[in-house]
C-alpha cells in the first residue's frame, strides 16, 4: 500500500481515532455551487470554526461529516415530500464502502444505515432488475428480498448531540453568508 496507497482506507483510519464532532469544526461541501436542497450557483465549499488546536484529522472528519449533514438537509425535504419517515435507509455507491462513513451517516440521520452489499453495483444491479420486471420474471415486489444486506449501522446516542448541534450550525452557516457568496461569485 506505500507504493500506490489507496488514500481512502487511510481517511477511514483517521476519520475513525477522531472524535465525533470534529473539535467543532465545519466542512460546507459546496465546491461549485449547490443544486439540492437549493440552488444557489454562488455558494462555495468552506471549513468553519478552525483554530491553532485544529488538526488535519479534525478537517478530514470534518469533511466526512459536512457531507452527511449536506445529505440530512437534502432528507429532510425527501421526507417532507414522501410524508412519511425513512426508516432503514439503504446505503450504496463507493461512499458505503466506508464503514465509518456509514456510521457518521447513521448517527446524523439519526436512522438505521444498512449497506447494500457490493454497493459500487448497485446501479447494475438495479437497471438487472428492472429489466427481470419489464421481460416479467419478476414483479416490483419481488425486489426487496433480493436486496442483499452487507451490514447495518444503528445510530450512537452519544454523538446525538453533538450532531445536532453541528447540524443546526451547518444550516446556518448557508443562511449568513449566503449573501457573501453571491457578491463574491456574482460573475460565475
């Protein structure tokens, strides 16, 4: 692994000996703009609250968390519009792979995390079924129980504050720079 490291088992690693809450500090993962739950072309990425005490591990889970709060405020209109609670949720893609990225995620969402398995396939997998239904080997209800489960994360009570707590500030941190952003990126 020293020869072409895979940096991603070495962000799990660190992201796991560092507390949760990050020292209070907070990752905005807006890169480019932000298209849900807002849009917003101005808005840009940021790592608030940052002392002489912040370490690289505190910005690296920092970052982990800022996309699971980034994914919370897109969950909570998903809901508003479903009108009803989501509860597993079912986890895929090359983030699942992390197993303490599923973890951050479960405990912000405050909901049951179950990782599919081999989650990178998942969207083969998906288009498969769609196809046994469409040739009729299958019926959309026969999906769920071919749904292979890898594992499941149930959320921590002890991080519950601290994830609020971060969660509200993430919020508010689009609400008072909003305007900032615009000015500054007015031209993109």
């Amino acid at each position: 692994e020293e020869q072409v490291p895979d940096v991603y088992k070495i962000f799990d690693r660190i992201v796991e000996n560092t507390p949760p809450g990050s020292d209070k500090v907070i990752f905005t993962p807006w890169l480019y703009g932000e298209r849900t739950p807002i849009e917003d072309h101005s808005v840009r990425c940021a790592l608030f609250n940052l002392s002489l005490k912040t370490t690289r591990e505190h910005i690296i889970r920092a970052v982990f968390e800022g996309v699971a709060f980034n994914s919370k405020w897109l969950f909570g209109f998903v809901e508003k519009f479903i009108k009803r609670r989501m509860d597993p949720i079912h986890f895929i893609g090359g983030g699942a792979n992390s197993d303490v990225w599923c973890q951050i995620h479960a405990d912000v969402f405050n909901r049951t995390i179950r990782k599919v398995k081999d989650p990178i396939q998942a969207n083969l997998r998906g288009a498969a079924f769609l196809a046994a239904v469409a040739l009729g080997y299958i019926r959309f209800d026969d999906i769920p129980d071919r749904i292979q489960i890898a594992h499941t994360y149930t959320p921590n009570p002890a991080n519950r504050k601290i994830y609020d707590e971060l969660y509200r500030e993430f919020l508010n941190t689009y609400k008072a720079n909003r305007k900032i952003y615009a000015r500054l990126n007015r031209y993109w």
